[in-house]
C-alpha cells in the first residue's frame, strides 16, 4: 500500500500548517508507515492517509509523486 505522510520537518516548534510537507512511502500498513518514519527521520508526523483508487492516480498525476525509501 502507498501513503501519503503529512509531517513538519520538526518536534522543536509548534506545527504551522503552512509549513506541512509530505512525503510518499509504500508500506504494509499505517503502523508500519509510521515506525519507519519516526525511526529514519526527525519529523514531527500530522497525518499518514493511505492513498487508494482515484486518489492514488490523482497524486501521480499532479503532485511531486517520489516515493519515499528507508
């Protein structure tokens, strides 16, 4: 499965969602999406949505789609 990982880039301040990012990571499943971010990154995690059907098609199409690998 893909997911879309909505984060800030760190703990140290107090999220601003003008400052989200995201990044794309394929994983078994949203937990494990999860611990493999929080252990290869400093980023403070807002939101993982796994991406599905449409929506995945949508975000190849018209987003900066790289998936992530750790």
């Amino acid at each position: 499965m893909i997911f879309k990982v909505y984060y800030q880039e760190t703990k140290e301040r107090n999220p601003k969602r003008e400052q989200t990012k995201s990044l794309y990571i394929e994983a078994e499943n949203v937990v494990d999406a999860r611990s493999r971010v929080e252990e290869n990154t400093p980023y403070n995690i807002e939101l993982i949505q796994e991406l599905v059907d449409n929506h995945l098609e949508y975000e190849k199409e018209n987003a900066d789609f790289t998936l992530v690998e750790f």
